[in-house]
C-alpha cells in the first residue's frame, strides 16, 4: 500500500480498533488504553501512516495553532522568549506559527496570519490598529501584546513594571553621586521606551534633578552607536547613562570604550534593560533591569489559553515585577542606599 494513500481507516482495520480509537491515540490529552495505543501505534508504523493535522483541523474546527508576530530579533530578548514561548504552547498541545512584519505592515501581516485558523495572537515588538484588534475580539481570537501594551486596544497586555524599572535606574544613578544623566531612548512610539523614560525622569524630579541629555537609539545596535557618539561630542560629556535596552547597551559600552577610550564606569556608568544573558557576560558584565521573561511567559499563555478554552475574549493586563541586577558597569550607592533601592516592590499580577 503507498504510504500517501494510508489512511486513519486503513490503521483502525490492521490495529482492529475503531477508528476513533485511532483518532484519540493521535489526540493530545485524549483518553485511550496503553494497549489500544500500543496496537495503533504498531499498525501506523507497519503501514507508514501519519496524521493530517490540517485535514483534523478542519474536522474538528481546532486548529490548535497560535500566530506570533514580530518586527525584529536583533533585541537578543526576543529569540529567548520565542523558544520558550513555543516550548510551552506545544507542551498544551497548541503550535507556534512565526510571522514577521516591518513598521507599519502589521495590519496586513495580522490578515494573512487569519487566514491560517490561528487560535490565537501573540504580539511581541509589534502592534495592530484598533479596528483589526475589534474584528479578532468579535471573531473570539484572544490577541495578547508580549512586551507591549495600547490602552485603545480590546486586547490583553503582558509587561514588566518599566514605570518601576526606569525608578530604581534613576534613583541608582543619583544615589551614587551622578549628575549629567543621559537617556539613550529606543523607539519613541513603544509603550516600554514610554514608561522606561517616565519612571527615569519622574524619580530624577522628586530628587531635583533631570535628564541632562536624551538622543534615540531606536532600539538598533547602530543608532545607539550614533546616540553615544553625539552625547560625548562636545567638551562636556555624561558621567551616567541609561540605555532603553540590553542590546542598545551594549553598543553604546563598544562605542566608549573602543572608540573614546574611557573607562566604564570610572568615566561613564551605563545602566540597561532586559537582563538578556550576553549582559552576564564577562566582557560586559552590564548592570541592568531585569524583565521576569518566564513568568511574562506563563502569564500569556495561560491568558491565551483560558480565553481560547472558554471561547471568550477577556481583555487582561498584567504587569510584573521589574529588578535590578547588579554587575559591573555602574558606580554604586552605600550598601544601605542600595538595599533600599533594590528592594522597591512592584506590582505582580493575579491572571
């Protein structure tokens, strides 16, 4: 018999099981005896049979499958989360189907990814309009932003506490004795530049202090490379700078030490965000904040998955707790300042 040819029937005859015995033993979570499955097994070998997963897709109307939309994965933030995103969904019997889009396509890009029967939505350094985001909330798609939040959308969010992040980085900055504190900001229309920067600035005012100098790296390796060289441009330069990203930091640490020859942090501290695990590493050893990427993770697929079992669509925001992870890049307050400073809670989401 050819093996295009076998079907779930021709396995049910050999296995003399029911078809539907077949069909369970193929099934996720379905229930079926260890030696029902064992018989099915050793006929679906025998004949070369596999299971269409598109053909029981259209069955059953589950396709199981979740769309994920990116606009990069230069941030080394972003490949970590799409593996342990994927590791997860598939460990709930769902499929990752990965889609990339660029600035001002992601309308489109969310149509094509409708077309494939996704179940569900993950939008991670990407967004979509509110007419679109209504029409998958009306159809019961649950669209969640990783990363992300758009108070306009009927979709759910899952973030950090950048409010509370850009707080300790501020107050660790001028608690150590810094003065001229510059902001390299990533994009200027991304809700985690947005409260990275305002949590900055805010804490910097209720200690009489502001920003002494603020450029745009636009979250890319190379124009962080531009931001640093114009804040240390004219005869004045910074003694602190917080950079909006982890992958921003680390150009902006290349560009003073390989090009301007100053020490980091004798000279210039610099202060990331992300925690990604290159910032561990000892050639850079970067202090930074650290987004809880796990639990953000937990967090938006059990969200997707309660919306998508319920078929209902709940929009939920979850912010969690923000921390500091000391290393090696920035000068530090007295054990006491710092104590205070590191262990500002934050707000931990109930999903």
């Amino acid at each position: 018999m050819a093996k295009d040819s076998v079907t779930s029937g021709d396995v049910a005859r050999l296995a003399n099981v029911s078809q539907a015995a077949v069909s369970r033993t193929f099934t996720p979570g379905a229930s079926v005896s260890d030696a029902t499955r064992e018989r099915v097994l050793a006929a679906a070998t025998e004949l070369g049979y596999r299971p269409n997963a598109l053909a029981r897709a259209m069955i059953s109307g589950r396709s199981h499958l979740i769309a994920v939309l990116l606009a990069y994965l230069d941030n080394q933030f972003y490949p970590i989360v799409i593996e342990q995103l994927s590791r997860s969904l598939q460990a709930r019997g769902y499929q990752v189907l990965l889609f990339m889009t660029d600035p001002g396509n992601q309308d489109q890009m969310v149509h094509k990814m409708l077309q494939f029967q996704v179940e569900g939505i993950v939008m991670a350094s990407a967004t979509m309009s509110s007419v679109l985001a209504r029409e998958c909330a009306d159809t019961g798609i649950p669209v969640v932003l990783f990363n992300r939040y758009v108070p306009s959308l009927p979709a759910s969010s899952v973030t950090s506490d950048n409010l509370l992040g850009g707080r300790k980085v501020a107050q660790l900055l001028a608690g150590s004795g810094h003065r001229r504190i510059a902001f390299v900001a990533g994009a200027e229309d991304s809700s985690t530049n947005r409260d990275r920067e305002s949590g900055f600035t805010a804490a910097l005012a209720e200690i009489g202090q502001t920003v002494w100098r603020r450029t745009v790296g636009g979250y890319t390796f190379e124009g962080a490379a531009r931001a640093a060289r114009s804040l240390f441009a004219g005869s004045e330069h910074p003694d602190a700078i917080f950079v909006a990203n982890d992958h921003m930091a680390f150009s902006v640490i290349d560009v003073i030490r390989g090009e301007l020859g100053l020490r980091i942090p004798e000279d210039v501290s610099i202060i990331g965000y992300d925690d990604v695990p290159e910032a561990g590493w000892g050639g850079y050893r970067l202090t930074t904040v650290k987004q809880p990427g796990a639990a953000m993770i937990a967090v938006t697929v059990k969200m997707l998955i309660d919306q998508i079992e319920a078929r209902k669509v709940i929009q939920q925001d979850a912010v969690l707790a923000a921390s500091l992870v000391i290393r090696a890049t920035a000068r530090l307050p007295d054990a006491r300042t710092l104590a205070r400073i590191a262990g500002e809670p934050g707000q931990v989401p109930d999903v």
